[in-house]
C-alpha cells in the first residue's frame, strides 16, 4: 500500500506522528524503527524534492528575465549557470585548486565537466598568445567533488557545445543541493 506523503505545510513532527499512525503503515511495518525509519527517509526525500523545485522556480525565474532582456534570446549558459550554482561552482574550484594549484579558477562548467584556467604569474595565454583552458569530467562522491580523468586542453570557444537540457538543468540542480 502507498506509504503517506507529507502535505504541503505540514510540520515534520505533525507528519511523523500521523505516518507512525497510519493502520496501512502499521501493518506494512509492524515494527517501531523500521516503522519510523520509512517515515523519515519519505519526510527528508520530500524536503529534498521541494529544494529541487524551488531551486528551479529561481532559476526558470532568471531565465525568463534574461530572455525578457535580451533582443537576441538566450541560452542556459556562461554567467547564468555560474551564478545559480554558485555552491557547485564553489566546490568545483576548490578541487581544481586542489589538482592545478591556488591559481585555477573555474571559468564554466555543466552538470559532468568543468572548464578552468590557470594564471601562471599573471599570464593566461601559451606561446601563441591564446588563453589556455582546461576541461576535465567530475563527478559527485560522498557528497564531494570527485575530478575525474586528465585535463584536456580546449579552447574557451566550445565551453558549451550545445544548450543545456531540462534533465541536465535538474542534474545540476542536484549536484548543488548534495555540496551544500
């Protein structure tokens, strides 16, 4: 049978007692821990759910103003991302920091790879005279940023190949809340 959801506005403790409570509940989970065990995982992956979503209200939010703004349209992108995940973005530069140096900073990232640069005594540019930037995959491990694979030298021109998708916004969204 379905376990209780919580309602909207309702009190962790008000929820708690009232799952406890539930005959259906009762008989699924005979015992008292196991019991209050469902009861609080379904309590915290609710609370979850509703981060995800308002944090995603403020974005689209963003989004609609940037497009209101802009002429030429927009894309999910650049300084938008940047500034909606700051947390993540965050995060990500303190690993890059860790593997290139206190000089890396993170200059663009989706919800698998980040894009940085590294200042090497105030230069940014290689032999050419081109900026040098760095692209390497990352991934999310006990609520920590995990740099994946070697750096991969690329050029700040294909930092986003294509625009975001509503599955990777809602990936990114997730990857914020578990840094936190």
């Amino acid at each position: 049978m379905p376990i209780p959801k919580p309602r909207k506005k309702e009190k962790q403790t008000d929820f708690i007692s009232r799952c406890m409570d539930n005959e259906v509940m009762k008989a699924d989970y005979p015992k008292q821990k196991q019991r209050a065990g469902v009861c609080y995982s379904t309590w915290r992956a609710s609370k979850k759910k509703e981060g995800v979503i308002m944090k995603l209200k403020a974005i689209l939010a963003k989004l609609q103003k940037e497009k209101k703004d802009s002429k030429a349209g927009y894309r999910c992108g650049g300084l938008l991302i940047r500034e909606a995940f700051f947390s993540l973005r965050k995060e990500l530069e303190a690993a890059i920091r860790v593997k290139a140096g206190k000089r890396s900073y993170v200059q663009d990232f989706s919800n698998k790879e980040v894009i940085y640069v590294v200042y090497n005594d105030g230069q940014t540019v290689d032999s050419d005279g081109e900026d040098i930037y760095y692209k390497v995959p990352y991934k999310i491990k006990n609520k920590a940023i995990e740099l994946s694979g070697e750096p991969e030298k690329v050029s700040r021109e294909i930092t986003y190949e294509k625009e975001l998708s509503a599955a990777d916004l809602v990936d990114l969204i997730d990857i914020e809340i578990q840094v936190r």
